[in-house]
C-alpha cells in the first residue's frame, strides 16, 4: 500500500494561517479543522502546521494549543517603525 503525499496548496495554507491568526482563542488542532471555511484532511492540516512552525508563525503550547507568533501586526509595525534605535 503506497502512502499518500497530502500537500497543501498554497489557498489551504492561507486558509490556515488566516484561521489561526483570527482565532479568538488558541486553537487545539481539532478546533482549529472544525473553524475553517472548507474541510481538510487531517494529514494536510498537520503538514501545513509543521511548516508553519518551521518558518516561525506558530508555536505550540504545552496543552497542545497552536499560538500564533509571527510579527505581522499593522499596530506592531508601526510601533517599530516610529521606534528610536539604540546603537
């Protein structure tokens, strides 16, 4: 029996990452699957969350809830914009 590749498109892994960052709460996985707009596999959800975590979005709590982490924030840009820079 072959193993399927299940990996995400490039509209599933915004998709993703929109749901993560627009959570009210920090999702668990399962959460998470039951919040976005079409269903994904669940193979395709993990794929997408371990490159997530690997190019720095996300972290994981200790209870497994998924964090999201990377600084994209408006607010914060311009806040680090408008910073004075110590030399």
């Amino acid at each position: 029996m072959s193993k399927t590749a299940h990996s995400p498109t490039l509209d599933t892994i915004k998709m993703i990452e929109n749901a993560i960052k627009n959570a009210r709460t920090y999702p668990s996985i399962n959460q998470l699957s039951r919040s976005l707009e079409r269903q994904v596999q669940h193979q395709t959800i993990k794929e997408t969350l371990n490159y997530l975590e690997e190019s720095n979005k996300i972290i994981f709590d200790k209870d497994d809830s998924i964090v999201w982490i990377f600084a994209d924030n408006l607010k914060l840009k311009k806040l680090l914009a408008s910073a004075t820079r110590f030399r």
